[in-house]
C-alpha cells in the first residue's frame, strides 16, 4: 500500500496539487514500525480526486474522503478541511474545504498523528509539535484537550490505545481531561467502545492499556465488572501474585498476538470472583464460573458483541477451571472437552492462566499431549446413530433421544462400540426396546 499511496501523491502533485502522506503511517515510518495503512492528504477536493482516478468512489463524502483503489489494495485519499461544531460528540456537524495543510492538522486527535511527509523528499511537516512528542514518547492532544473530547468521546479510549500500542505516557493535561471527561464515555455507541477496548486487548500493551483505564477511571465507567476486581483476595497457595485484579494484569501481559475472542475470554475469566468472595476456612468462590458465564453474558450483550463470539467468549469462562480435572476425565469425557469449538483458545488461556498465578504446567501438558495422540477420528468420530436411525426402528422421538445419543457417543468415544449393530443393541440395553417394531435403514 505505500507504493500506492506515493503514486497517489505523486499523480496528485503531477496535477498542480499538494499532497502528502499523512497520519498514523508518518507516525509509524518515524518510530520504524510497518504502518498498517497509508492515507493521503491533498489541497484536491473531492470531485478532481475521482477525476484523476477513475473507479475510485467516496466513501466520505461529506467530509471529501476518496477511496482510490490499487493493485494490492486500496488508499483513502482526503481533502483538507477544518472541521465545524460538533453537536453529536462524534461527527462535525459541517466541514469547510481547505487549501492549507495547517488547517487540516488543527482539527485532528494528537499530536503525534499530525504529521505530514512529503513523499517525495520526506520532509516532515510538523505544526503541532508532533515529532518532539514522539521522540519524548507522549500522547497529547492537539490544542485543548477538553475541545478534542468534546468532539468526539472515543478519542479517551485511542489516547489509551496508542499510549498502551507504543508504550507511552499520556501527557498530563490530556490525562486530566480524560479523567474530567470520563462519564461522557457511555455517550459513545456500544460497538465504537467494543472495538477500541478490542484493539487495545490485542495490539501489544494490554496489561499497560488496563492500567490506563484505571487510572483514567474509564475501566469503572465500561467495565464496572472487572474494576470490581481490585483488592478482591485470593488464597495465596494459589494465586501467590496477589488479587483478582493483579492476576488478570499478569495474565493479560503475557498475550502473544491473541485474538478477540481470546482476549475478551482471558480479561473475564475471572470476573465471576468478586461477588461471590467468602473467607470459610480458607478464602473461597463457590460458584465463581456460573456468575462469571452470567456476568460475562450481560457485559458482552452491552456491547453488543456478535452471538458467535459471545457464544465463544462465554465458553472460555465457561470452561477454564475444568483442565484442573482433566486428569481424571473419564476418556468420553476429555474427548468431548478437547473437541470444544477454537479449543486452542481454551488452551492458551489456561497456559496464560497458570503463569499468572502458580506458574505449574502439569494440566497444559497433559491436555496437549492428548491433543497430539488422539487422532481427529477419534476426536471426531462420524456418529454410529442418528435420531432418524432411532426413529427407524421403532422409537418415539422425544426428550430421552438427547440422552440416547449422548450415550452412545460416550460408548463410542470409550471403544465400547464401533458399529451401528453395536450401537442399537446399547440402546436396547440402556433403554428397553422400542415401542414399535421398524426396520433401520440400511
């Protein structure tokens, strides 16, 4: 994509235009990381963009943003302009067209994402102080940080985000407006937060990006559920690292690349613990995953995760204490716990989670070298019955098939059984004959 964007810029200066790489990828060219993505800031408006690149097509068009498509991809050219009253906290309610680049700079979120480069020479065009920011490694806001909030809430959370990605500090003036300014967060739609809190999960720095959103008070106003975890004891035999909370900031240091999922599954593993913390003998959290699955559902649903992912979120804090036992599984019953959807992520959180706490990797061993010796058709095994087969040779379909067929696929899982035969005649045994005679498809 930067061949792409210079040949942008470059057809765009060859037109008596100005242009320049602009953003997040100047940022990260200067700090020596691969930008994700390049964008392109231009004195064109929008109209002479899809002149000169024809097939192109606006994807904002009020704000005079252009998709110019390449091969290999796609780059989002945008006109200068500064930006008018933001009356919804998130969108200006007008844009005004500018020929100076200044002016395009003065409207956007930090410093640090202020920068221009001349493609072609790679001169630095910085009016915000930018670089000096970069270099001292601070997240500041451009000009007033209580105006840049007020423009758009989400910028709280991508202050957080690009301090946790690059390991920076956020400059004080713009950590106390954020503090300021906390309560405004729950103005922001469900899906922005659900996704800035994800990338903060999975770019790099999520223990450090947490830590912010304590400190910011964001993490109360989203996540009362996890703040909740602070101070909450936990029996030192095993969690020698100390409470719910420093467990889960342990535990969310030790990400390598995780997906979402993952993520959100290791962040909640534990937030079942809080509310059912009691001191017996020894301290106790009877019923920690039921609450945790309960919890998780409604934090989930609050931000409207999909159902697949919910599904799978919710599984991981479902499932996370059952590796303790796998030991003494019957084989039926390990099998059916490493088929689980994405056990991998099942698998990677427990890891993470013995790290955090005792550091012991029996179970995780055992698990997987499971995983390696069985092979996928005894994971998997095509079934020898199915509910049609039942009602085939007689019986009746109603709430004892479920328990019919999860019986013969524990038989069959164990190798008590390996034919269809073999199968019916289980039933009968288990469950008397059928009602009426059939005759089951051959």
């Amino acid at each position: 994509m930067e061949t792409l964007a210079r040949q942008v810029a470059g057809s765009l200066r060859g037109a008596g235009h100005q242009a320049y790489l602009v953003g997040g990828c100047v940022r990260d060219l200067l700090l020596g990381r691969p930008p994700k993505d390049f964008d392109v800031s231009t004195d064109a408006p929008p109209e002479r963009i899809v002149e000169l690149f024809p097939g192109s097509g606006k994807v904002g068009a009020h704000f005079g943003v252009v998709l110019v498509r390449g091969s290999g991809g796609h780059v989002e050219v945008a006109t200068f302009r500064s930006d008018r009253d933001y009356t919804d906290g998130r969108r200006p309610s007008s844009v005004r067209f500018e020929t100076d680049p200044r002016q395009d700079v003065l409207r956007r979120d930090f410093t640090i994402n202020g920068l221009m480069m001349d493609p072609e020479t790679g001169e630095i065009l910085d009016f915000v102080d930018g670089r000096a920011d970069l270099e001292k490694g601070l997240v500041r806001a451009i000009g007033d940080p209580e105006i840049r909030f007020r423009e758009d809430r989400l910028r709280m959370l991508r202050a957080v985000r690009f301090a946790a990605r690059l390991r920076f500090a956020i400059e004080p003036a713009t950590l106390a407006a954020i503090r300021r300014h906390r309560g405004a967060i729950a103005d922001v739609s469900a899906e922005r937060v659900r996704d800035e809190l994800a990338r903060i999960l999975t770019e790099g720095g999520a223990r450090y990006g947490f830590e912010l959103l304590d400190a910011t008070g964001l993490v109360e106003n989203l996540l009362p559920e996890v703040a909740a975890m602070k101070g909450v004891a936990q029996p030192p035999e095993f969690h020698p690292e100390g409470d719910v909370w420093v467990h889960t900031l342990l535990l969310l240091e030790k990400f390598e690349r995780p997906t979402a999922t993952l993520a959100w599954g290791a962040l909640l593993h534990d937030v079942g613990k809080p509310p059912t913390f009691r001191v017996a003998e020894r301290i106790r959290f009877d019923g920690h995953v039921e609450e945790g699955v309960r919890l998780a559902h409604g934090i989930l649903g609050r931000l409207r995760f999909s159902r697949e992912d919910q599904e799978q979120v919710e599984a991981l804090v479902e499932n996370h204490m059952r590796f303790k036992d796998a030991h003494r599984m019957k084989e039926s019953t390990l099998k059916r716990f490493l088929r689980l959807p994405r056990f991998a992520e099942h698998l990677e959180l427990h890891r993470l989670d013995c790290l955090a706490s005792s550091g012991r990797l029996d179970n995780y061993e055992f698990v997987r070298r499971k995983l390696t010796e069985l092979p996928e058709e005894e994971l998997k095994p095509a079934p020898l019955l199915t509910g049609r087969d039942l009602i085939a040779v007689g019986y009746t379909p109603g709430p004892d098939f479920s328990k019919i067929l999860a019986a013969v696929d524990d038989a069959q899982l164990e190798g008590r059984i390996h034919s269809r035969e073999e199968a019916l005649q289980l039933v009968g045994e288990l469950f008397g004959p059928p009602l009426r005679p059939g005759n089951i498809r051959q």
